[in-house]
C-alpha cells in the first residue's frame, strides 16, 4: 500500500501536533451569547480563521513539509489550490528554505493570489476545472522534480488538519458535536479522526455548500461522485473528495448535510457582527450548517470550525 493510501490515527495526529507546535498558531475559541440564544444551543467556534496564512490549512502544509527528508526537499514542492493551500505551502516551504510551485485556478480571488506571490512561490495559472488542475500540476512536478503535498488527499496533510479537533477538545470540555466544512475533506478526515479516537460518542457532522454537493452524494450512495460544475460562493469547497478522504469520513464521519449560498452569506454576517471576526464563505459553511438544521444542534454543547478568513473584501457577497 503506498503512503497516500494509508489513513492516519490518531498517533499521527498528536506526532503532527508535536512536529508544527512552532509553527503554528494555538488558535482561539470564541463564543457568543447572543448566537447561542439564536440557535438554542452553546456554540464554541474554533476560529482558524486566526491561524497563520488565515486558516487551517497551515497545520496540514506544515506538517507535510517538516516531514520531508531532506533530499525531497531540497527539490521543492507543488501542489494545485485555490488559494489557502497554496499559501500555507508556500509559507511552510519559505520557513524551510525550499520553493514552492503553487498551480492555482485563473479565476482564483486575487487577495488569496497575492497571499501566494507574498510567500515567494511560483505561480503557475491555469483554467479553473479539475482536470486543468491536475494537468498543469503534473507538468511542473515533470520540469521541476518537487515533490507532491497534496491539498488533501495526502495523510501528512490529514494528520497536520486533525491537531485542530486536538486542540479544540482540549479548549472545550463535554462537546456532543462537531460542525466541519468539506470541500476535499482533508480538515473533516482529519479532525473526524481524532474526535472520534478521543471520544467515540461525539458527532462529526459535516456542512457542504449545495451547489457543490459531490460530498452528499458520496456519502449517501455510498461511492465516490465527482464534483461536477461547482456553484457556490465557497470558493474553497468547490473541489472534489478525496478518495482517501472519502474512505476516512465513510467510517468516522456520521452525517453530511447541505446549505444553500444564502444561508452562508447569513452565517458570515452573523459571525462578523457578534463575533467580531473575518470570516469567508467557506469558513461559515459550518455555522450556516447550525442555521440551516438548528435541529441536529439544539439543546447540545456544538463545536463550529471556522475554516478560514481570507477573501476580497471588493467582492464581498452584500
């Protein structure tokens, strides 16, 4: 069995946490009266959208460089992202000293761009489908010879996400459920992983966009669907599961529901004015999850990811 086809544990998870300590932000949790009394439930909000590059994604990227023996890393890395990936890459490849070749979407936001230049990767642009992706991706890897750190379908990635359902169960005692945004799935593997090695009865439920759904549908049928025409605001969730993923969340994962952009936008919204902090689509796809089907949250101790906080603040979505 290769490396990307082997799941993490929960060992991994905690040798991830010990290897990224310095450097990473121990992020906060921020709590809301006035939100708990608006869903009937006490919400403890894990806000890595205050982590290094603005969000989870440096914990993964991290980890997945400072395992590098040296002699792939002095080769450098590349990966394909839509942006947060791209940057927590380029940031964790600077901090080593190495290059960083970030294949990025044409249509990608321009702030998350310029968070990528601002590390000192290689941009290399390209159409904004799967296949243009993965295409260009392997062109580079074939002209530079980096090594591959996979957005998400990587296990040192996994491993690096899951230190934030670590520390989060180490912030809040007694949480009965956990709220996670999926795109690719590498943050809910991850943290599914470790809250349910920790706690076995705790709920790992997952919130996808509905007009990027391929997730659902995954879980529901029971097989692998890909994502096909993504229409979301989300801009981070709008690529496929990962087929490793996809494996993680069918065995610890116990619910996947869906939001509409409206309910996102709310959920922004909200979080911005009685929070006080940034968020992006993709990071309040998990509390629009809470708005959405207050029913699966009310009346429980609920522990809301957010993802991240990066977007352009000329293009906001009100």
């Amino acid at each position: 069995m290769t490396q990307a086809a082997q799941a993490p544990e929960l060992a991994q998870v905690e040798q991830a946490a010990a290897r990224i300590a310095d450097y990473i932000h121990h992020t906060p949790v921020y709590t809301s009266a006035q939100l708990d009394e608006l869903c009937g439930a006490r919400l403890f909000f894990k806000c890595e959208n205050l982590q290094k590059v603005g969000a989870f994604k440096a914990r993964g990227a991290s980890n997945a460089v400072l395992s590098l023996p040296e002699a792939e890393a002095a080769r450098g890395v590349a990966t394909h992202s839509s942006g947060n990936h791209g940057a927590a890459l380029a940031m964790a490849a600077r901090r080593r000293g190495i290059p960083a070749h970030i294949v990025m979407p044409a249509n990608a936001p321009a702030v998350k761009k310029a968070a990528v230049a601002g590390y000192g990767a290689f941009i290399v642009e390209c159409e904004p489908t799967l296949a243009a992706r993965q295409a260009t991706l392997e062109r580079v890897i074939a002209e530079t010879g980096a090594h591959l750190v996979h957005p998400y379908n990587d296990p040192r990635v996994i491993a690096g996400q899951g230190t934030t359902a670590l520390e989060l169960l180490r912030q809040v005692a007694d949480l009965e459920v956990i709220a996670v945004p999926v795109g690719g799935g590498g943050l809910l593997a991850g943290v599914a992983i470790a809250a349910k090695a920790i706690n076995p009865a705790i709920e790992v439920l997952a919130v996808e966009p509905a007009g990027a759904d391929d997730a659902f549908r995954s879980f529901g049928l029971g097989r692998l669907v890909e994502q096909t025409a993504p229409d979301t605001i989300a801009d981070g969730l709008r690529t496929s599961l990962g087929e490793l993923n996809y494996r993680i969340i069918r065995q610890h994962v116990d619910t996947i529901v869906t939001v509409p952009d409206e309910a996102i936008v709310r959920a922004m919204r909200l979080q911005w004015t009685r929070l006080k902090t940034l968020v992006e689509p993709s990071g309040a796809v998990s509390f629009a999850g809470v708005l959405e089907h207050p029913e699966r949250f009310r009346g429980r101790r609920a522990g809301i990811v957010i993802s991240g906080g990066n977007l352009d603040l000329d293009q906001l979505p009100w």
